[in-house]
C-alpha cells in the first residue's frame, strides 16, 4: 500500500468515526455485496468491534437490544433484502424511542440513470423506494448521492437520532463507502443537546404550581419515556420532594426504584400490582412523566385516567389549558423539585391501603412444574446485578409481577410487541454489558421466531440464561381469541440450542419438567459461564396467569368494537 493510500480517508472511514465518537462500540451487521467496502471500513476503526448476525430481523433486533444499554446503537445491512428485514427492529426502536442508526449499502451511483436493473431490487431501475419506505420509520433518512455530500447528510442524520431518541437512516451507495471524504468536526456539533427554552421552562414550572394549586391528592405516574429522556435521577428528586406515591407503567418497570419506600407498584387498570391502580385512582392532580396510553397500558381502554392531567414529555410539558414547547424532561423535573410543596397524603392513604405480603407456595421438588413455581424461583435468582427481559406473552405478567431488588433491571418491549425481539434483544444488551447477569423469560412461540441468534450467544461466549416457558402454543392469543392457529410444532429447545455448538461451542440446554429439575438447572445455569443456557420448563397448555385471561378479555373486547357509523357519537 502506497504512502498516499495508507492516508486515504473515506466516506465509510467517515461514518465509522463518528459512530466511535457517539460512544459505539460494536456494530451489528449482515454482509452483502452492496455493503462489504464500507463493512471493510468499519472493521478498521480501532474503537468499533464487528457482531455478525444470522438475518437481518435479528441484527436489527440486536441493535434494538444494543442502544437499550449503551443509548444508541448501529445496524448494517445490504440493500432491500437485508434492510427491508431490518425495517422490523427499526419500528421497535421508533415505538420504543431508541436512537437506532440503520445503515444500508444502496446501489452504484451510475446504476439508475443508466436504467440498469439490479439483484436485490424489484427490478425495474427505481432504487428510491427504499430510502422513502425508510422515511416512515426513522426520524430523519437520508442517501448520500455523492461522496461530498455524505459528512453532512449523516452528521444530519445521526444529530436527528440521538435528539430526539429515534431511529435514522443512511444509504451508502456501494461505489462511495470506499471514496475520498473530508474529516469530522468536532463531534460536540452532533451530540449538543438543545437546551430548554428558559422563559418556557421558567412558564411550565410556574404552570405546575398552578396545577397543584389547591389539589390534595397527588401520584407520580411513571412512563417508559422517562429513561430514554435520561431523567430518571431528576424524577426520583421531584418525588422525594413531593413525598407522594409513585407508581409505574408496565413498560417503565423498573424505572423508579422498587424498594423506594413511595413505590406504590405498576398501574395497569385491572391488572395493576400492590393496588397501584386504587391509589392512582384516589388522586386528584396525576402528574405523568413519559407515559404511553396505549390499547395495551389502558387495558383495552378500560383504565384512562379521568381527572385532568399534567404530563411532562421527553421535550415539552403539556397541562389543562396550557402546552410548552422545547422544555427538556431532566431540566424540568429538577426545576420542580426546587419549587412543589411536600404533600405526601397518598403516601398516607397507600400505606393503609398496601396489600400484605401474599403467601407464596413452595412446589415440593418432585412436583409438576407450574407457570407459579417458575415465577417463584425467577424472583429467587434475581439480584442487583441481574437484567430481566420478558417477551410478549405470558412472560410479561409473570415478570411485571417481580419485585426488582435495588439495581436489577427490566426490558420490555410493550409497544411495539414483537414475538422473539428477546432473544436477539438480550443478545445486543449482554454485549454493551458483559458483566451484568442476563435473564430472559420467553414464550416457546416467541422462541420460534428468532432461535437462530441463540448461536451468537454461543459463538461470542454471552452467558445468557434462557427460561423457556413450553406451554405449547400461543397462549396469549388463546386468551385474547382462540383457533387452530394457535398451536404450534413443538420442539426439542434444549437439544436445539445444542445443535448451535458444533463443534466448539458451549451452549447448555437443560429441561425441567419439576420445581426440583428447576432449581437444578438455575444453578447449572449460574456456575455455566461459557455461553448460554436455554431452561425448557414444561407447563400445562392451560396454566396461565390471571391477569392474562383479564388483560386478554378486555384487549379482545376493545378490538372487536364495530364499526362507527358515520353520525355516531
Ligand atoms: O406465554 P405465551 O404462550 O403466550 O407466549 P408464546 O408461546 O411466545 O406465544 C406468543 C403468541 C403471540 C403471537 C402469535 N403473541 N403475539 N402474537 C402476535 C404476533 C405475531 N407476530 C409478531 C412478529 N409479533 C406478534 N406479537
Ligand atoms: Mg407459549
């Protein structure tokens, strides 16, 4: 190599540094040929280390997985039949407001306006549709025409990610990922954050007061939004200065801390923990930090609050009668802080209120084992360190039922709900942090959708523990409305995910059809440090959780709401 070409910079050289300055660290990709010089280019960057996936729904998933860990995360696919797989983790990052960076290698500049048709294209020389498809999705999608060009567009496009805590889109034509680019700025000019307005802020702190003016019963309710907005230090200020109840949203679990003495457990209408739902409803003033009412989080819309509300979003500050634009959550929860009066009268009726420890039945070891048990011995292994991920499924009632010791953490994926986003998911966070026990509760249909990425953990050593809950089928579904596609082909899980192994892997599949094969195989999976372990536990077809067969009745009524005329009310 000349002395000149050692000294090249690139379009792809580009993009690498800036993902390194964003604080990436690993890259998840699927090769193809229209994406293999900006890989090369991404692979030499000291800071970024390559994951190979197996598809593209998985890597996008892993990526997905990624930015829940490290704040944002990058995705590299070839054109259309990689990206437009990858457009599925895209959406989850969009509903779960995560800055994921989808990066696509595209057609040769010279190819369309020779009205040359390509492989991997619908064939007929338009090589725009993926860029508008993507426009969709992401908060900002861009293709870079020209190597010039290209510093500016995916500056643009990465600023626009991490602002406003959404996916972005890149093109990177095959022929330009190699070309000459100029060097980056100073990296501060993409991740500033944009300060508050400071006459808004000052306005939607004063309008709190307002609010809270005369009110006698208030309660925290804590959304999913309030991490992606990095608040959550300033929202555990304002609720000890208010001294009231908070409770959280399913998908914010884990949030506010549970062993904080004003944690009044997760809202979730009829299906809510400790009796958060009696006490949210008691309130007279609810002031909602980065909520989601959704069909899901409302129970099939039986569980809207009704009095008026006050809710604080990752960049303005919405009341009865008033809105604030460009008001940033951290700032203004820490501004309020400063200024609410104590009231902790819902701290005084929650504790008259508060359930009794419920009386927790142990399973002898021989015993067959149930949905209950498994629960039973998940909370058992959970400490500070552990990670739990739970899939759509039964596995979201069953883990929002835990309690989260001090540091634990949780990761749901509620709004976008896609069967099998833990497997891949789990995968990604375990490779920001390597340290943490990941623990993940899945469904054997959910299994079924993304198994392949089982053999990542295997070939990058990850010690995840699997608990597979086999209660052949999708029970879910059976409860919201049930037909013969609800069952599905069963597997051999803990011999499958041995197949991944060849012949230099260590993946462990173990099967508990009893509490005590259970607590056998947990402490297996603990000592295995290795690569994974996949628990089949095997459980009834009908042994669900109550709050499933509720939460699935009133979601199968609210979907099943006929068609509004066009003079109805
Ligand atoms: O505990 P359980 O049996 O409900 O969980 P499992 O076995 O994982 O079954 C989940 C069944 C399910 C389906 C088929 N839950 N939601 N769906 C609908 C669905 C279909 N495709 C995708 C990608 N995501 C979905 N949520
Ligand atoms: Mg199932």
């Amino acid at each position: 190599m000349s002395v000149s070409q050692a000294k090249k910079f690139t379009v792809g050289d580009y993009l690498a540094e800036r993902l390194a300055q964003i604080g990436i660290r690993h890259h998840f990709v699927v090769p193809g040929d229209y994406n293999l010089i900006l890989l090369d280019k991404l692979q030499a960057h000291p800071q970024l280390t390559e994951i190979g996936c197996a598809n593209e729904l998985n890597c996008s998933m892993a990526a997905e997985g990624y930015a829940r860990a490290n704040g944002a995360s990058v995705c590299v696919v070839t054109f259309s039949v990689g990206a437009i797989s990858a457009f599925n983790g895209t959406g989850s990052a969009y509903a779960e407001n995560l800055p994921l960076i989808l990066v696509s290698g595209g057609p040769n500049t010279n190819d369309a306006s020779q009205f040359h048709v390509l492989h991997h294209t619908l064939g007929n020389s338009d090589y725009t549709y993926q860029l508008e498809m993507a426009k969709k999705i992401t908060c900002c999608a861009v293709a870079i025409p020209r190597a010039e060009e290209a510093p500016r567009l995916i500056d643009r496009a990465i600023r626009a990610a991490i602002l406003s805590r959404k996916p972005c889109y890149i093109e990177i034509p095959t022929n330009l990922a190699g070309a000459t680019c100029v060097r980056p700025g100073p990296i501060s000019a993409v991740t500033e954050p944009i300060a508050s307005d400071p006459y808004a802020l000052k306005a939607a702190c004063a309008a709190a007061a307002d609010y809270l003016d005369g009110k006698l019963k208030p309660v925290i309710l804590v959304g999913p939004k309030l991490r992606r907005a990095s608040a959550e230090k300033e929202l555990l200020k304002l609720a000890e200065a208010m001294g009231c109840a908070v409770a959280v949203q399913p998908a914010a679990k884990g949030m506010f801390p549970e062993a904080h003495p004003q944690y009044v457990g997760t809202f979730w209408g009829q299906v809510s923990t400790d009796a958060a739902d009696s006490i949210v409803h008691w309130a007279d003033a609810l002031i909602c930090v980065g909520t989601i009412f959704n069909d899901y989080s409302t129970v099939g819309w039986t569980a809207v609050p009704d009095i008026p509300l006050m809710a604080a979003e990752i960049d303005h500050v919405t009341y009865p009668g008033a809105h604030f634009s460009r008001v940033r959550l951290s700032e203004f929860l820490d501004g309020l802080a400063k200024d609410v009066t104590y009231n902790n009268n819902t701290m005084l009726e929650y504790n008259r209120l508060r359930p009794d420890p419920r009386q927790i039945h142990t399973a002898a070891p021989e015993d067959a084992l149930t949905r209950k048990e498994v629960t039973r011995q998940v909370q058992g292994i959970l400490t500070s360190n552990s990670t739990l991920f739970v899939e759509t499924g039964d596995s979201w009632f069953n883990g929002i039922g835990l309690t989260l010791p001090a540091g634990a953490q949780f990761e749901i994926e509620m709004q976008w709900g896609h069967i099998g986003w833990s497997i891949p998911a789990s995968f990604g966070y375990a490779m920001h942090f390597p340290t943490r026990r990941t623990i993940v509760m899945v469904g054997d249909g959910s299994f079924q959708v993304t198994a392949q990425e089982v053999s990542q953990m295997v070939r990058y050593k990850i010690p995840i523990t699997i608990l597979l809950i086999n209660n052949r089928g999708y029970t879910i579904e059976v409860e919201i409305h049930d037909g013969s596609y609800n069952k599905i082909k069963n597997w051999d899980y803990a011999l499958l995910v041995q197949a991944f192994n060849s012949t230099d892997g260590h993946a462990k599949g173990l099967l508990a059809n009893t509490a005590g094969e259970l607590v056998t195989a947990l402490r297996e999976a603990e000592e295995h440090k290795g690569g994974p372990t996949l628990i089949e536990c095997t459980i009834d077809q009908d042994d669900c959780s109550k709050e499933l067969i509720t939460w699935g009745h009133f979601v199968a009524s609210a979907n099943a709401r006929p068609p509004k005329g066009r003079h109805d009310e």
